[in-house]
C-alpha cells in the first residue's frame, strides 16, 4: 500500500516537471503581447461656421446734380416806367377795359417771364385808367380756346381774338427779347377793335444776379 501511494506521487511529479520543461525538453516559445491599436483621433464633425452678417455701411444720399443759377432781373425797375407813359399816352380813354397778356419770352435763353408779368400787375394795380380784366375770367376765356391758364396767348392776333371774348376795349402785349443775359423789354398797347398799335415802349432790364 505504501508502495503504491509512493508510485503515484512519484508519478505525479514526473508529470509536473513534463509539463513545466514541455514536450521534448523544450521550452514552450513565448506568447507575444497583442498591443492595442493605438486610437486613431475621430475627426469632429464638419461645423458650420454661422456668416457674421455684415454690418451696414454709412447710408450715402446720391448726390443731386447742381441745379443751374436761377437769373434775377430787376422787372419792375423796366416795367414801372414804361406803364407810367402808357397812362399817360395820347389816344387812351380812360375807364376803359384791359387785357393784360403775360410777358412772352422771345430771348435766346430760359428766364422766368412769370416774375415779368407779376410785376407787370403790381404796376397796374390801381392804375386810374383802365379796368384789369380779372384773373378768372381771363382763365375761363383761355379755356374756351383750349390753352392752359398758365399760358401766354403767344400772338397779337390771339391776344385780341380772346380781349373781344371778355369784352376788352384795349390789349396789352409785352415780351423780352435779344440775349437772355441783357434782355429788352417791349410793350404795346392795341385796340381791340381794330388792332391798331396807339402806344409802345421799350426799354433794358437790369440783370441783378
């Protein structure tokens, strides 16, 4: 019995040192560590990036063209004079009926002829003479010939055909004329009824600016 237990652990042994010198007396080759893979970087996902909106620049007003130097007349200091002599004219019956047409522009350049007939009026204004055909009746006679109310009446023939409408006995017709820059200012007085010239004068308009 002892016998048989010293055989096993005898046995036993042998196996141990088979197992721990391998088969063959060889040594059992080394396991090579399995390295892990160094972790590659995970490229972040493409942001976009928000547009910063850009800022509005200074509002700039579009630059208006120079307008032209308006030119000024001393009107009234050629007018008065003239209207002076008008009233004083010979053949004139005094208390009758005028028509006074707008000053007609007949210079070689652009000039406010409405300031002309405006201080035409103010020169007749309470003239002692004649009777002024009132503004709106003039307007609704140059109506009736289909002309704006602004307009001049253009002619003498025009200017009479439409002072025999609102039953004028004389026409006044004025106009500017020669180079705009030194203009010259002409007046006739006319009867309707014949169309006969009794007065004109004519005289330079001072430039003032």
């Amino acid at each position: 019995m002892i016998k048989e237990i010293h055989r096993y652990v005898t046995v036993g042994a042998l196996a141990l040192v088979l197992v721990g010198c391998g088969i063959n007396g060889e040594k059992p080759a080394p396991v090579d560590e399995v390295k892990p893979a160094p972790e590659q970087p995970v490229p972040p996902p493409n942001e976009t990036v928000p547009e910063v909106p850009k800022q509005p620049g200074p509002i700039t007003e579009p630059e208006t063209p120079a307008q032209p130097k308006e030119k000024a007349f001393n009107w009234s200091g050629a007018i008065q004079p003239l209207v002076a002599k008008m009233l004083h004219a010979q053949g004139v019956s005094s208390g009758s009926v005028l028509l006074v047409d707008s000053v007609n522009n007949r210079t070689n350049g652009s000039l406010q002829a409405g300031k002309a007939t405006e201080a035409l009026t103010e020169a007749l204004a309470n003239n002692g003479t004649f009777t002024l055909v009132g503004a709106q009746q003039l307007t609704l006679a140059k109506q009736q010939l289909g002309l704006s109310p602004e307009d001049s009446l253009g002619s003498r023939s025009k200017a009479i055909g439409i002072a025999r409408n609102v039953g004028a006995h004389y026409v006044l017709y004025s106009s500017v004329s020669g180079n705009v820059n030194a203009p010259a200012l002409q007046m006739q007085l006319m009867t309707v009824q014949t169309g006969e010239i009794v007065w004109s004068g004519k005289g330079d308009v001072e430039r003032i600016q």
